[in-house]
C-alpha cells in the first residue's frame, strides 16, 4: 500500500497535507502551495544516516516510507530516543530551530522514501500560510510534552511499566521497530523487553 502511495507524486504530496489539516484548517489554495512547495525527495537504503551527530540541519522531512531511529552516542553506548515512521515529520529538531550542529544521529532502519523542504523554504511558507505556523507550533508543543512525560516516565516507572505505556499509547511501534532499539529507547536491557514480552504473552 505504501509503495502504491508514492508511485503517484500527488498522493504522496496528498497525505502530507492531511498530517497538516489533523492540525489546523487549510484553504486549497494554502494546500496546493504547501504540495507545490515541499516536494524534494529523498531516498535512504536501510543504516543509511539522515544526519549525523555535528553537522546542522537545514531539511523538514516527511516520512512516506519506512521507520528511523533517533539516538546518541554515551560512552560505549547508542541512546535510542525517539523513532520515525511514516506519515510522521522528523528531523533534528534542536538543530532545525537554532542553527546548531546536532547532538543526534538519525539512521534509517530499512529503505526510506521522504519528502524534504529546506528550512528556509519551510519558513518562507509558514509566513505565506498563517495557519501552518500554528500547525508547526502544535508539533513543537507536542514534542515538547512527549518529552516531559518520557523523562516522567523513565524517573518514576518500573521497566515493566515503561513498556506497559509505550505499548497501549504507540502499538504500532512494536510492529515496525526491532526489539533491541525498543529496550534501548525503553532504558533497558534487551534481555530485560523479552522476559516482559514473553510475561505478557504467557
């Protein structure tokens, strides 16, 4: 279904405008600039890198197809914090905002097909499209909750629980991401995931 979605450049450009419209009203007019304007495409083969830790990000991405993982590195080890999947944005985002080189690395975790726009671009067209601009602040403010209640949840829950939450508020997380880049994100084990999956089931 998704490679059919991309095969046709408008239906592809279509479901970019509906992420949008689940925000804010758009005219067809602001629509049809928003397809006209975010069109540069982007390929990825799977472990390929979106950005690597210190360059700066000048790109918005949508996601058309395939899933990413956002991580750092610490010590000897690659902090998984956040994934991407389709029909979703994603880019670094501390690097987007203020200029800076990035502390992230973004890495495709199978062959990905994206929609880009530059962040002059982007920003060009959030002042031509009011509307967009509230839309952007929404993202940004749910980002910013979502972190809140991750670091909540990483303080004051059992990994049991961690899992618990991440499994009823994003399921589909566990059909599309490799386990070990769950527990990572989970700050656990990987050991630790398949003994609670294995309970949960049994």
């Amino acid at each position: 279904m998704a490679e059919a979605l991309y095969s046709t450049n408008m239906m592809a450009e279509d479901r970019l405008t509906r992420l949008f419209f689940s925000k804010v009203k758009i005219s067809e007019d602001s629509a049809s600039l928003l397809r006209a304007t975010w069109r540069e495409k982007i390929s990825l083969k799977r472990n390929q890198f979106l950005i690597r830790k210190g360059q700066v990000e000048h790109r918005l991405y949508f996601i058309l197809e395939g899933t990413l993982r956002i991580y750092f590195p610490k010590d000897d080890e690659e902090i998984c914090v956040g994934f991407g999947y389709p029909d979703t944005l994603i880019c670094s985002f501390p690097s987007f905002i203020k200029g800076l080189p990035s502390d992230y690395y973004i890495q495709s975790l199978s062959s990905c097909k994206l929609l880009a726009i530059g962040k002059k671009d982007f920003e060009a067209l959030t002042k031509k499209i009011p509307s967009l601009q509230t839309a952007w602040r929404l993202f940004l403010e749910e980002a910013l909750l979502g972190k809140i209640e991750r670091e909540t949840e990483m303080l004051t829950y059992t990994p049991k629980e961690r899992f618990e939450i991440l499994k009823k508020r994003s399921p589909h997380v566990f059909e599309l991401i490799p386990k070990k880049y769950i527990a990572s994100y989970l700050r656990m084990a990987p050991e630790t995931l398949s003994r609670i999956t294995a309970k949960r089931i049994s």
